[in-house]
C-alpha cells in the first residue's frame, strides 16, 4: 500500500507499506530477544484445533507501542534474553493494559534472567527470581511433554520464589513453569531461555 497523509490537497507525508494477510485461525507469537533465532521453530508447528499454526515475529523494543490497542493483533508476546531496561514506563505499562485485556506474556530466566526480568514491574513477574541454578536434567518437563532433552547437556534455571498464580512444573522446590492471571490475560513464567541450548534446537 501507498500511505499518503494529505490536508486539503498538500500531502505531507507518505509511505510504502507491506502488508502480509494470515488466516484467522493463525496464532501471532511476538518475541523479544537478543537472539533473532528464538523461538523460530515453532513456525513449524501446528497448535491443537482447525490445524491452528505459530508465526513468531521478532520485535526491538522501538516496536512496543505506549498505547495498547496497537498490540492487539499479537496473541502472545515472549520477553527471553531481552535488555528489559530498553522499555519504557509507557510501553511496560502498554503490556500490562494489553495482557489486562486477555493477551499472554511470557517472561523468561535462564542465564540472562536479570537483564530480562529486572526491569519489569512486580505485577508481571509471577515469580520473584534471586539467582540462577545449573542442572543436567529437568525430568518433570520431558514427564509433562512426552519428549527426552539432550544428554549430558547443562541447563540454567532461574531461581527464585513464586509472587502469585499456580506452578505447573517445579524442580526440587524451584519453579519452573508457573501461570498466572492478569485480568481477562495470563502471565506465564519460564524458569530457563527457550532459545538456549538445550531448547534451540
């Protein structure tokens, strides 16, 4: 599309926009991550229900609108190995009011929790993450999805206290997987970087 901006018959600005048209049934994954690698496999992915697909779009944090309409199009939004600080009080307070109006965040740990987690008001870190923990196997996770991880390879968990909502997967006594809600939203904490080894590839 051309996109003018005219008063009267003056145009004051235009521009060329791409649009791609998705089908209604397609899930949009925004992500927001250091590595413009994550999370890319789960385009190939088909979701439970009228064969439901994943498109992951990468996202700079210039692209956080600090009005929360403009996100309504994302379905889900996973903030993993991201400089958290880069958001502003207007776009955290966007994600809030969109989560608020029934979107799904993720936040996520790992190695890079405290540049991910520490910026990000209290209300949307359903976990309160203090350290981090390496461990060479998550058996609750390969019991819960049916799938074997890698042998012999190291994970970093983030470690830390549940705030509020339900753990749905822990380690020892270290959440790994909780869901909270947030309004008509959820918000989900992950205590690893889904897009770190093991879990690239």
């Amino acid at each position: 599309f051309n996109l003018r901006l005219m008063v009267a018959d003056k145009e004051l600005v235009s521009s060329r926009v791409k649009v791609t048209r998705l089908p209604p049934q397609e899930m949009i994954m925004g992500v927001l991550s250091n590595n413009l690698e994550a999370l890319n496999r789960l385009g190939a992915m088909k979701l439970p229900g009228n064969a439901q697909r994943v498109t992951v779009i990468h996202l700079a944090a210039k692209d956080i609108p600090s009005n929360s309409a403009m996100l309504e199009s994302i379905d889900a939004l996973v903030l993993a190995d991201f400089s958290s600080h880069n958001l502003n009080s207007e776009q955290l307070a966007s994600i809030q009011s969109w989560v608020e109006s029934g979107g799904a965040l993720v936040t996520c740990g790992g190695a890079n929790w405290q540049k991910t987690l520490g910026s990000l008001p209290q209300i949307l870190l359903p976990v309160q993450v203090s350290g981090s923990v390496q461990v060479s196997s998550l058996a609750e996770l390969e019991k819960w999805t049916g799938q074997q991880l890698p042998a012999g390879k190291n994970i970093i968990l983030g470690q830390g206290q549940i705030n509020r909502g339900t753990t749905l997967l822990a380690n020892e006594k270290n959440p790994v997987l909780v869901a909270s809600k947030l309004g008509h939203g959820n918000v989900y904490y992950l205590a690893f970087d889904p897009g770190a080894s093991p879990f690239d590839n």
